[in-house]
C-alpha cells in the first residue's frame, strides 16, 4: 500500500498475478484484524494473515486438512495468539506515562476526528485503527533520554517499542512478525512439505520477518532511500512502495514461469 494514500492499485497486478498461480499472499504487518480481513476482501484474497506486528496468526477455519493447536475462534478464523490483550498494554502504558512524565497519545485515545487528520485515514478506517486487539500504536516526540527511559520501562513490563513507516506500536515482547511467520510456516510445511517463503518490506519492524523466511526484499522508502536494515543477504529493490512489491512479484512470476517444476 502507498504510505499516505493507503492505495494498493499500483501493487494489484502482482498480487492477481500470485493469485493466479496459487501462490499465497500473507498480509504481516502492524494493522489490526478488522484492517487486514476488510483489504483481503477488497482484493480477493481469502489466505492466513499475522496482525499487529506478529500479535496472533489469523487462519481460515477450512484452510488446512488437518487440526493444529490455537488460541481461540473469531470470524470464521482460528487465531493464534502470541501477544498480550490491547487493554493490558494500554494500563501499562497509562502507568509508565504518569511516573515518568512522558508526553505521548495512543490511537485508542485519540479522537477521531484528530486521528483523521494525523493519518489521512477516513473514519471507517481511523475507527479500525483505534480498535486494536493485542497492541497500541502511539504518537510520541520525545528527546534521546526520554527516549531511553520510556525503552527501558517498556522492557520492565514485558512490552517493545516498535517503530513503523510513521507512528511507534507497542507489542508484547513475546510477539514478533518473525515468530508468527514461523508459527504459520511449520503449519504450510505439514500440509505442503518444502516450501520456499519471500518476504517484502520496507521498515525495520520487518526485520524478525526478514529473518524468518528464505528469501528478503527490502524496497525503498518515498524518499527514495532504504531503511537501515542488518542483514548481508537481503535484496533491495530499486523502487517504492507498491512499485517495489510489484516489482518483486513480477520476479516470483517469471521464476515460476521458467522453473521445471
């Protein structure tokens, strides 16, 4: 999706493309259930999908031919849930904010008119921002030593400070986008046996994604440079947003299209 329109058109092609040839589309990324499920039903996509940052895997009840452990149903979904409720970390939060005397706001927080304008969301979209399952995506501009105490307050209570292409979300520790793409990866592995997973991002919150699949693709910022990602084997894309995603979907293609197999 383009950063500040959310527009997914430029990348569609690609996505129809994988579609065509059964090749699975996994949304990973820091929006909530409500976000991902209504983007698939735009586009047509009906596959798993890891939410809030690694939070839980969300699994269509029929999507496998076998039973696997999970959290609970919602939806039509099995959820696995690797993160902690939203109103936890919300408390946490409140707390750490008071003994501190930090200056941030959380999206739940927000009204939604502001959040709108912030975010360039409209309000269907800013109200499912705010509604938030296993995280809280906060606002914040503090200087280096505020910084450091609000980090190491957070790693106290068990939470992380995530920082996203423009606001910061706050997870439990014990979820990433790396141990979801595991998590999801084993299961793909017992229904297909060898699998070969590809990764696309373009912030540093992907990097646990990164280094949990077989093959990285970074693509640039809109300011045309890449994030400072540590990591030799990942490839960066000469192109933005959507255009990049493409670009890497249309490189899928064409290998599927030239392999024996």
């Amino acid at each position: 999706m383009d950063l500040h329109s959310y527009s997914f058109a430029e990348s569609l092609a690609g996505v129809n493309a994988l579609r065509r040839l059964e090749v699975p589309v996994i949304f990973t990324s820091s929006k909530t259930f409500t976000e991902q499920r209504h983007l698939q039903q735009q586009i047509g996509i009906d596959e798993p999908f890891i939410v809030e940052n690694g939070s839980a895997v969300f699994i269509p009840q029929t999507y496998f031919d076998f039973s696997f452990p999970h959290t609970r149903r919602r939806d039509g979904f099995c959820v696995i849930e690797l993160g902690i409720p939203a109103s936890d970390i919300r408390r946490i939060l409140h707390s750490i904010r008071d003994e501190l005397s930090l200056s941030f706001t959380g999206f739940a927080e927000m009204p939604l008119q502001k959040l709108q304008k912030i975010t360039g969301l409209d309000a269907a979209r800013a109200r499912n921002a705010q509604h938030r399952d296993y995280s809280e995506t906060i606002i914040a501009e503090l200087n280096a030593l505020d910084w450091q105490r609000f980090q190491e307050a957070l790693q106290r209570k068990g939470l992380i400070c995530q920082p996203g292409s423009r606001f910061y979300t706050i997870t439990s520790f014990q979820a990433d986008k790396g141990k979801a793409v595991k998590t999801l990866n084993a299961l793909f592995k017992r229904a297909f046996g060898t699998i070969r997973t590809i990764g696309i991002g373009d912030s540093f919150n992907d990097l646990p994604l990164f280094q949990a699949v077989d093959e990285a693709y970074l693509v640039q910022r809109p300011d045309g440079r890449w994030a400072s990602i540590p990591l030799e084997s990942i490839h960066r894309i000469d192109a933005t947003g959507p255009r990049g995603w493409l670009k890497v979907a249309e490189s899928i293609v064409r290998r599927i299209h030239h392999s024996p197999h």
